[in-house]
C-alpha cells in the first residue's frame, strides 16, 4: 500500500506536468513527417514568441525571414542566425528576461562553473513542468515510475528537495520516496563499505546519480567481493558514461544502465532507450545542432560542438546557444522506433581539448584507458598547465594501493601510455595525491587544459 499511496499522491503532485507528459509520450511514437512538421512549428512558436517578448530578441530577429505564413521555422534562415554564449548574456542579461510571464512563476537558477564563471539565468513553470516530464519518461524507459524507491548519489546538494515545513513539501518529500547519499562524505575504505551496507539496505528500485560516485560503488564492491542489490535500472549522468563504464555497471548490479543528459540551463535533453543505440534528443523541448568551429552543421560521425535552444524556458530563451559541450551524430534510426534523433555520445566539455604546440588539437578521452582497469586508482585528473606540460595527478583507492614496487611499476605503464598518445615532446609529470576536489556543481573534471588555443600563421 506504502508504494500505491507514494505513486497516488506523486502524480497528484505533478499534476501541472501531466500535460507535458501526456505531450512527451505521444511525440516519441510520431512518424518521420509528423516529427519533423512538430520540430518546425515548435522552433517557429519560439521564434515568434521571443520576438513579441524578449528585447534583446526582438532588436535581432527578423520573423518574415524566419517564419513562414504557417508559423513554420525556415531553417536555412535559422541557422544562420548567430550563436550565443555566455558573454553575450552576462552582457545583455536585462534584455534576454520576457516581459510580463509567459512561462508563468518564474525564479532564477546558476549554472554549475564547470567550463569558466557560472552563469546567472532565469527559468519558468513552463520550462519547470516540460523538465519533470523528460525526467519521468525517461525513467519510463527503464521501468521507473513515480512513487518507486531511488537510491540517488548526488553531490550538489541545492538539488534535493527543499523541506520548508509546510505540509506540501513534507508531502512532495515523501511521494518522492528518494534516499540521498552525498558521496563527498565517502572517502575511506570502511565509509565505503557503510555505504555499500547502507545501500543493499535500501532495495532501490533504481540507483542513479553521478556517473563517476555510482561507477566507484561498484568497483569498491568488486574490489571487496560483496555482492550488491540489483535494481530495475541504474541512469547515470552529469559527466561522461564510456563503453567500459556501462559494462562494468551493467555486470556489477545486473541492470540495464541508462545514460541521461542535461545541464542547469537547458535541462535534460537526451537519454538512450531501452535499445542502447544513442542518446534520444528530446525534440519536443529542445533543438540540437553540432557544429564545426566556422558554424557549419557536421555530419554523422563528425565531433563538434552542441548548440542548444530551450524550447520551453519562456521567460530567458536561449535560441542557438553554445553550451560547451562536444557530440556526434548517429546518424541511424533507433530500432526502438523512436523518431528523436540519437547521439552517439556526449564526448566531453570544450575545455577538454588539449592543444600541440604546432597548433593542433585533440580531444584526449582515450587517456581515460591509462586508468580504467587499475582498481587501485579512485580518481585521476589531467591538466594541460602550458603546451609543453600536462601534469596527471592520482588519488589512490585507500587501502588498496599496490606495494611500493608494484606501485613504481603502475605509474611507468601509466606513464608511457599517455606518453604514447600525448607524444614524448610534452612533459608529463605525474603524481599521487591525497584528494582531488571537485566543481562547486559535483562533477569531477577529468581532464582539464588551462592553454589557449596557439595561433597558426
């Protein structure tokens, strides 16, 4: 009965989402014409509405050239209208807010800083709403639904669900039947083992939470035998889910992995399926493009940069804005029979390229494979400091690190795999550490370059 009344009084809840559920629910059936005639009318609503009440958008748009008599977005037109960043709303931050409240109650939210100086914005009911519903339909997806128990580890802790003593929140806090863990209060090996305890305790049916706390859970108890609760799906997000991440996971719980991604202006914006295939962009709520450093549109299988637009944040939209992220195309039709385009993966920030000194860059993901099957390593972290140096630092998994000259013998096979994909002419150092802090927003930056790019002649 606890879980029927859970489920009962979360629905209720949300009940001004239901809309936009209902909405979700039946877009992701729609064949191929009727998805894109959506996609267009959606973009083209925007556009329209960010013009009649936006300033900053009403100076720039040019509606006869975007829209035609249906309200349907041209996208020639469309994407060549400028992208936006960050600067450009620090510097215009008035001109992007909507007069009166077209999105209803609106309230202001930060970015996490992951990438540079957090970024102030405000957000909306619409968008509020629009952002719950993706979060239920993709638990949908991994037989979740509303009223189920959530093992949720997750650092930033504005997230959780505010309590203010009113009977509605007690209520809201209850019906979402979630256990919050902070894994910044985790560090050592018998805090690790209370936090495996604690969580088999649970029985969740789902675990979720940050990719890199959720993948350290099960290494911990692969790495001391125990056996762990198999919940009906795990989702991770926030930070980037490799291939070998989601086989450990899947292997280690027995669950199906599901890889959601969002961030705190745009909100999610893709998760894959029950078929694995790609992350399922959320068309209804958002338009994506990847594009190359001049602007153009890449094809599938080409990496570049996410360009997003909200398009259900009313009150501050974001039309062709730059998040900072990096992606490709699938290219492919799910085999699920959705018509959301897929994501081969979110590769990373921006701030993850390193730059040779001739000027050329990569992106070095594959530097994640130095450390991944080293049970002994808990974190690792890799930062450009100037073109010629990259400084790798370490931390150790407490109590399991190898005997002095096992351990000499790690950091050399280390060393010289990095060597051989970041070449001998930069100087590597790398070094243990006792703790690798992470951003103000949770998430544990990997890789991070602190060097321009070098101007070519």
């Amino acid at each position: 009965m606890s879980t029927l009344m859970r489920r009962t009084l979360a629905l209720y809840l949300k009940r001004h989402g239901r809309a936009a559920l209902q909405d979700l629910r039946r877009s992701q059936w729609l064949d191929p014409e009727a998805h894109e005639l959506q996609r267009r009318q959606r973009v083209g609503r925007l556009l329209c509405r960010a013009s009649s009440h936006v300033p900053y958008f009403r100076q720039r748009l040019n509606l006869n050239e975007l829209v035609d008599a249906q309200g349907l977005v041209k996208w020639e037109a469309f994407r060549r209208l400028p992208i936006l960043d960050k600067d450009e709303i620090r510097a215009h931050w008035e001109e992007f807010q909507a007069e009166g409240n077209p999105g209803g109650a609106r309230y202001q939210n930060y970015s996490g800083g992951s990438s540079g100086e957090p970024l102030r914005f405000v957000q909306d009911a619409a968008y509020r709403c629009y952002n719950g519903a993706v979060k239920q339909l993709v638990d949908e997806w991994g037989g979740i639904h509303p009223g189920d128990r959530i093992y949720k580890v997750w650092g930033s802790m504005r997230d959780h669900s505010p309590v203010d003593g009113s009977l509605k929140s007690r209520l809201a806090s209850w019906a979402q039947n979630t256990h919050w863990v902070d894994p910044f209060t985790y560090f050592t090996q018998s805090e690790m083992e209370a936090l495996l305890a604690d969580y088999n305790h649970q029985k969740a049916d789902q675990l979720m939470g940050y990719t890199e706390f959720v993948l350290d859970i099960a290494k911990t108890a692969r790495a001391a035998g125990h056996a762990l609760h198999k919940p009906r799906s795990i989702m991770t997000t926030a930070t980037t889910l490799t291939d070998d991440m989601r086989t450990v996971l899947a292997t280690t719980f027995g669950a199906p992995v599901f890889n959601r991604y969002g961030s705190r202006e745009m909100g999610d914006m893709a998760c894959d399926c029950e078929a694995h295939e790609g992350l399922h962009v959320m068309t209804p709520s958002h338009h994506v493009e990847i594009l190359d450093d001049a602007g153009r549109t890449l094809p599938p299988g080409e990496r570049g940069y996410l360009v997003v637009t909200c398009l259900t944040n009313l009150s501050m939209p974001f039309i062709r804005y730059r998040i900072g992220d990096l992606a490709s195309w699938t290219g492919k039709p799910c085999r699920c029979g959705r018509p959301w385009p897929l994501l081969a993966g979110v590769d990373g920030r921006t701030a993850d390229f390193f730059y040779a000194a001739d000027g050329s860059k990569f992106y070095p993901g594959v530097i994640h494979a130095a450390f991944f099957y080293r049970d002994w390593i808990k974190r690792f972290q890799a930062v450009q400091e100037a073109l010629d140096h990259v400084v790798v630092s370490i931390l150790p998994r407490p109590g399991q690190e190898p005997e002095a000259a096992r351990l000499q013998e790690e950091l050399k096979e280390i060393r010289a795999s990095l060597e051989g994909m970041l070449g001998t002419e930069i100087r590597l150092d790398v070094v243990l550490v006792d703790d690798i802090p992470p951003s103000p927003s949770g998430k544990f930056a990997h890789l991070v370059s602190k060097v321009a790019p070098p101007t070519q002649e």
